[in-house]
C-alpha cells in the first residue's frame, strides 16, 4: 500500500533460530483535512512460533550427540552406552541391529527432550557404558552436542569435547564414565 510503514524482516537470533516478526513505527505522519501534519498512532505487530513454555522459556525438543571412538586397536566397546543429563534423565545410546562403538566409528544419536536451555546447563552431563560383554574397555576420541529448539528445524552446537580417552575398568583412569559438564547443583 502506499505510505504504509509496515514491514515484515527476518531476525536470527544467536542459536541460528529464524523468527519472523512485523514491525513498524510507532508514529506516521499524515495532513489532516486542514493540511496540517499530524502524527497518527500506530499497533506494532508481532507473529513468532510458539517455541517456548508456559513461562516463557524457549524449550529443547531434542539433543543431537555424536560420540567417535578411536581409531586403534580394542577401542571399541560391546558395553551399554548411555548419556547422563543428570535430573533430566539417562539416555542409552544404541542403535537396535547395529554394533555401535566400533573401532573409528562415529555415531550420532537424536534425543527427544522437553527442557530449557538453563535447566541444562545447570546439570552434569555423563557419558558412561555398564562395563557388560566381551570387551567392555572404550577409548572415546570426541563428543559433540547439538541441540534444536521447538519451532526450528536447525541445529545449534551446545558444546564439543576433543578426545575423552579409556572408559574402561581395566585401565587409567579406571573408570566407566567421564564428566563433559560440572552442573551447578
């Protein structure tokens, strides 16, 4: 229309989620019947996908992990892998018919969740196997979280751990599980 100040911009925000939103002066100017400028009030309006709680805190719908294991000899493990997010649950990572966490291999895991970025970030995140079958022992070589908003069909990286090294009970550190994050509680 013409002398419209209405427009409509896409916006991203830091995690790469487009929002759309309608935006417009306040004020547009316009002559009244007597040719005198007068400032007519305008409605900002806005449209946004729902992405985001009853309070208003935008929700994870899932995690994206990937877990690569080493490239040497009995790196990899027939143990029950699995993903600690403290409170938020355990996530066992496997995939039925397959035999995952082989020597080389890199494997990538959706998760789906219901929680919000701070409700993450505020618990210890594990990456651990049960020591049971054959060869237990695993050598871990990189860990990558990525998480996907509601709403969004994008992926934002969370964080990334180079390698994590044995995850065994047979050697140093002797133990099953490694700490990625502290968590604050």
């Amino acid at each position: 229309m013409e002398g419209e100040w209405i427009f409509e911009i896409t916006l991203s925000t830091q995690l790469l989620e487009p929002t759309h939103i309608r935006w417009a002066p306040l004020f547009k100017p316009f002559l009244d019947d007597t040719g005198r400028i007068k400032m007519e009030k305008l409605k900002v309006h806005t449209q946004e996908v729902d992405t985001k709680n009853t309070l208003g805190i935008r929700v994870i719908s899932s995690i994206v992990v990937s877990v690569s294991t080493k490239d040497t000899f009995l790196a990899g493990t027939d143990a029950h892998v699995f993903l600690s997010l403290g409170n938020l649950g355990d996530y066992p990572l496997i995939t039925v018919g397959e035999d995952d966490f082989e020597k080389g291999d890199t494997r990538t895991y959706f998760l789906e969740t219901n929680f919000t970025l701070a409700s993450l970030r505020a618990e210890k995140i594990q990456l651990g196997h049960d020591s049971t079958g054959k060869l237990p022992g695993w050598f871990v070589s990189g860990v990558t979280i990525q998480l996907k908003f509601a709403g969004s069909n994008m992926l934002a990286l969370y964080k990334q751990w180079g390698e994590i090294g044995w995850l065994s009970l047979d050697v140093e550190p002797f133990t099953t599980i490694a700490e990625l994050q502290g968590g604050v509680g």
